[in-house]
C-alpha cells in the first residue's frame, strides 16, 4: 500500500513537472524567443558572455552549459539527490521540447509581430509552466536554482520577486551592452508579468479571507451552524464584550477560500443583517484544506 501510494505520487509530481515544461517551453519558443524577449536568466548570461568573449569555441550553448554545472552542484548540495534529478529531467525536458517547437513551427515564426502582446503571453506561459515545475519542488536549471537558495535565505521575500530582480539586472546589463533599450523595456514587462503569473500559481491556492464575525449569542449560533452544513468549513468562537454598550458579544472567526466567501456573506446577510464583519486577506494558512506544516517553501 506504502509503495503503491508513492508510486502515484511520483506519477503525480513528474506528469505535473512534464505538463509545466510544455507550457513552460511553447511560450519560450513561439512568444518570447521568436521576438528575442527571452534574455533573462542563464541564457542572457550565456548571451553577454558570448558577445564579449567572442572566442568561436565558446559559443552560447557552451556557455549555457558550463554555467549550468556549478549550480547543478549547488542545487545537489542544498536540496539533496531527488531535487537534482528532477531539475535534470525538467531541464533537458523542456530544452529538448524548445528544439522540437522551433522545428515544428518554425515557418510559423514569429506568430505575431506584435512585440507588447509577445511579453504578455509569453510571460504569462512562462509563468505558468515554471510555477507548475516549482511547485513539484524541481526547477529547470540556470538562475531558478539560486532562486531557490536565496528563497530559503530569504523567506519573507516571494520566489518571483527574487527571479524577477536577479532577471532585471541581467536585462539592464545587456541593455547596456546591446544599446536596444525599447527591446529591454518589453523583455522587462515580460518578466513583470511571468512574475505576477508565476507567484499566483505558487501561492494563489493557499491565500483566503479571514472573517471575523461579530454577533450576538443566538444568531451567531445559527450562523456559526450554516457555515459548518453549507460551506463546510471549520469556525471558531471567540468572546468578546462591546466596549460602548457593555454587552456581551459572540465573535465568529474563519478562513474561507476565495471563491466561497459570496456565500458566506450571504448567510450573514440572511441570518443577521445588523452583524459586524470584519474581513482581511490571508496570504498563507496552514492546517486541514490549507498547506501542511511539514510542506517546503515555495
């Protein structure tokens, strides 16, 4: 049974990895690439290096390459054997789904000239395939290793903050030494918007409202009963007294997922229209239909 549950998880977790690198490698190749908006991360790295250097045996998929094995080993030293092979399969995975899309569309290329609408689908596949990739803890390689070390360091800050600075510093020294600087402003709000996808896909599931209550005794009761049947969420009472008036007051607290909060504000409409609520965002919440405390940063 152990061995069969850990099968379907590790079916789970390389079909979810495969899934983001399709996605992952065709905004790469028909939107940003095809527009030479791509030049973040290793690969911009590569791209510099290579014009600088300008030695014919170094080209730029050589210096991908060498720049990929000291962080290969930094990823094996940090997060251990399984996080490298899965970062090896992502990699070679979604560089070898790059080459077969140029192939098959390469006639096709680029699928629109519009250089704005490129940055923002492209970002946003980009976002999604990595954010899928991620949250199976792998990566595809490059920057998204160290990425993932500062994150670790770094806990209060999000994982695509951290890519989109190290990204933006990329950008703004090729923008320097290419001198096309309206390419970097749109390769800068490709990242801006791989950012935003990126970071909603890892952390968007887990965020919620947080709703205080505010009643008295006999309704909250009725209320704190439909919430329990009809959303089937857990509540908490928490008491509390009115500063002004002295009364004793019932205070429902909960977390309630995005999408079901209209019909939460329904039932307190219905069951106490004169009912003080109170409500705020909850970026991370951790318990049963949330993350797992055991879970790793993201």
């Amino acid at each position: 049974m152990k061995n069969k549950t850990a099968f379907k998880n590790f079916l789970k977790k390389y079909g979810v990895i495969t899934l983001g690198c399709i996605i992952y490698s065709l905004g790469v190749t028909l939107f940003l690439n095809a527009n030479n908006l791509a030049s973040g991360g290793v690969t911009g790295i590569a791209i510099i290096l290579d014009y600088v250097i300008n030695v014919k045996f170094l080209s730029t998929g050589v210096l991908i390459i060498i720049i990929n094995v000291p962080l290969f080993i930094l990823g094996a030293i940090f997060f251990g054997k399984n996080f490298t092979l899965s970062t090896l399969f992502s990699t070679l995975l979604s560089s070898g789904l790059i080459e077969v899309w140029e192939i098959a569309f390469g006639k096709y290329l680029p699928i629109t000239q519009n250089v704005l609408i490129s940055a923002v689908i492209g970002g946003t596949l980009f976002g999604l395939g990595l954010g899928l990739i991620f949250r199976m803890g792998s990566t595809t390689g490059g920057t998204d290793i160290p990425v993932k070390i500062l994150r670790k360091k770094f806990r209060f800050i999000k994982t695509g903050v951290i890519s989109m600075a190290i990204d933006v510093c990329i950008i703004a020294v090729s923008a320097l030494i290419f001198k096309d600087f309206e390419l970097a402003c749109y390769t800068v709000i490709s990242i801006v918007v791989f950012t935003l996808t990126f970071d909603w896909v890892l952390y968007g599931g887990n965020s919620a409202k947080l709703v205080y209550i505010i009643s008295t005794d006999e309704k909250s009761a009725l209320i704190s009963d439909r919430i329990l049947k009809e959303l089937d969420i857990g509540a908490t009472y928490v008491d509390g007294e009115g500063a002004y008036t002295g009364n004793d007051k019932r205070i429902i607290m909960c977390a309630v997922k995005n999408f079901l909060y209209p019909k939460l504000r329904d039932i307190v409409k219905d069951a106490d229209p004169e009912a003080f609520m109170i409500v705020s965002s909850a970026k991370e919440i951790y318990g049963e239909g949330y993350k797992n405390h055991n879970d790793d940063d993201l």
